[in-house]
C-alpha cells in the first residue's frame, strides 16, 4: 500500500511544500492531482496570513493543485476565529500584516483599526510583504497601552525562489525587541490549532501531516498526534534533520511528494538493530563520536541514507562527525552537503 494510502487525510503545509512564492515545487502539483483521483482528502494548512482561503485555493488551482476553498486553514484565519471567541462583538483590533488579515477580523465581527490611539483590546501580527516600520511602531505602542498581542505565527523564514526571506518571526522579533518580550499568544503551528482544525473540518482520524520545516510543521504533528512526512524541498536541510531536538523528529522522510505515491516503508526511517541502521545501499554505524556511513550492493538513493544517518543521529546523540567508509558514501555525503558542516571524512 502506498504511504498516502495509509491515511484518511493528508494536510499539506503550502510555503515550501506546494509551492515556492507563486511557483509550484517540482512534483508536487502531480503527486496531489493523483492522490484526489484516487479518493483521497486533502487538506492545506498554512501559517502564512498574507491570503484568505478563497485566494490560497485560486492559486494553488492556477498552478494545478486541486483545491477548494473550505480545505484551506490558514493562521489569519484561524487567529481571528479564536479572537471571536474571547473578544466582545465589534471590539477594536489592530492588525499588523496584509490585507488579508483584515479582513478576516471584520469577517467573525470584530473591527478593524489602523492606530494605537484607537484603544484597540488586542495586536494581531501576521506577515504582509508591506509590513513596515509604521505598523510595527502602531504595534509597539498599542501594546504598551495594554492591547493583548497576538501573532499568527512565528516562523522566521518565508521559502522564496531566491531563498529564505525573512518570515512573520522575523518580524514579530523586531516588536518583541522594542517591548522586551515576546507575544501573549501564537496561534499557527507548532500549536496544534491549525492541524486540528484541518482534521475536524473532515473527521479525520488518521492524519498526515506533510511540511517542510522541522519547527512548525513537524513538531506541530508531534503536538497533535499527528504522523508527519517531512520534505526537502523547502526550508530544513539534511543537517538539520540529524541534529533535531526529539519533539521535531518525523515519522517519514522524503525528497519531495513523489513519496506519498510509493510504499510507506520506502520513505519510513530505518530502526536502529544489530548497532547499525541500513536503508538500501547505505549503512551506518556509530564508531566513539563518529557516524560512519558506508555503500554496499544493492539499490537506494541518498534519502536512504540521510534516514540511515538521521536514525543513527537520533540513537547516538554523542556524535560530532560524519565518517565516509568508502568512495560512494563520500560522494553522498557532499551531495547531501554533510561534508563540509560536519567535517566528513574517510574513515
């Protein structure tokens, strides 16, 4: 059976992971295409607040992804849902971000202000790429006035074409900076929100998260109770996958979505048995402080052994270098730029 196919619902992250600004990662437009023919639920969770539901889904159906709009969570709204709740009808909040968030807040019945001097209750900070320093100082003010601050998220990077971006972290780091201290909330991932929201939108009870970043989208799989598949093709690095913290770990691990399509045992981390942990080709075994990772016969690709390695990684947190037993192991280790970061050598 297929990795997809093990579950009743598949939530996809979008920066990164579908797309990459306003252009699809390579593969993913197909491989979401065929897991809907085939009857499988879809879903998209996003912590990015720039766009509403009905735009998130107009664009990705531009770029060839099905998409309706009711299977799109994002964090604006999702942190203007949760406001409605605790806030009075028509209270006063002051949105820091896109239009899009805005209008969200007008959406569940609060209203909108542009100024500190409005007496808003509540900061809500999501990122706009015209986000500038008058908002940020409206916030700073706003809050030392008392406003509750809310942000939509903390990521603190934004995939781009041209590489990472600076993100709504990045942003909500130069207010909390000035005010010298963080947010009262954070309502996108890794909270588990968003992914709950996305399951109980269709009853799932089987759930899989798809994302590209180890510190929202798979720790917040890990915080919902959630199996996660992470990808490649966005901001996490191999390096980073083998030094992550126990809460960021996935379940699966893949260069991109061509992975849902195949066996889940192809893209399944490897256990550690027999003090090795071996995936095709690739083995690794741990020598003092050293992760030795050595070909062998056999198929496999180098996501074989990134998992080899991370497993090992994960088992031996004592680690500090890579060893490569032989030519091909070297060779995938600088295809997987492990050589320089961790001193890789021969072993």
């Amino acid at each position: 059976m297929t990795l997809a196919g093990q579950y009743d619902l598949i939530v996809f992250d979008l920066d990164g992971v579908v797309y990459v600004g306003a252009q699809a990662v390579p593969r993913a437009p197909e491989a979401i295409r065929a897991l809907v023919a085939a009857g499988t639920p879809v879903a998209y969770a996003t912590n990015n607040a720039s766009r509403r539901a009905t735009e998130v889904a107009r664009l990705l159906t531009s770029l060839g992804v099905p998409a309706r709009p009711e299977e799109v969570v994002t964090s604006a709204r999702a942190t203007a849902e949760l406001l409605a709740t605790e806030l009075p009808a028509g209270a006063a909040v002051l949105p820091v971000g896109a239009p899009a968030l805005r209008e969200e807040l007008a959406a569940v019945g609060l209203a909108p202000v542009t100024r500190a001097e409005d007496r808003p209750v509540a900061v809500v900070q999501g990122y706009g790429p015209d986000v500038g320093w008058a908002m940020l100082a409206e916030a700073c003010v706003a809050v030392r006035a008392g406003a509750r601050w809310v942000a939509t998220n903390a990521d603190a990077t934004l995939p781009s074409p041209r590489g990472p971006l600076p993100g709504n972290g990045a942003l909500v780091a130069a207010v909390a900076t000035t005010l010298g201290r963080g947010p009262d909330l954070v309502v996108g991932k890794p909270a588990p929100g968003l992914l709950q929201a996305a399951a109980r939108r269709q009853s799932a009870h089987r759930v899989l998260v798809v994302g590209d970043r180890l510190d929202t989208d798979i720790e917040g799989a890990n915080r919902a109770g959630m199996d996660s598949l992470l990808v490649l093709t966005g901001v996490t690095t191999p390096a980073d996958l083998l030094t992550a913290p126990e809460q960021q770990r996935p379940t699966f691990v893949a260069e991109d979505l061509g992975a849902l399509l195949a066996p889940e045992t192809a893209s399944r981390l490897p256990d550690w048995q027999g003090g090795a942990a071996g995936q095709g080709r690739w083995r690794v075994t741990v020598e003092g402080c050293s992760l030795v990772l050595a070909g062998r016969d056999g198929g496999g690709d180098r996501s074989d052994a990134l998992r080899s390695l991370a497993r090992a990684a994960w088992e031996h947190p004592q680690w500090t270098v890579i060893r490569a037993r032989d030519r091909s192991a070297a060779d995938v280790l600088g295809e997987l730029g492990l050589s320089h970061r961790f001193g890789a050598k021969a072993a």
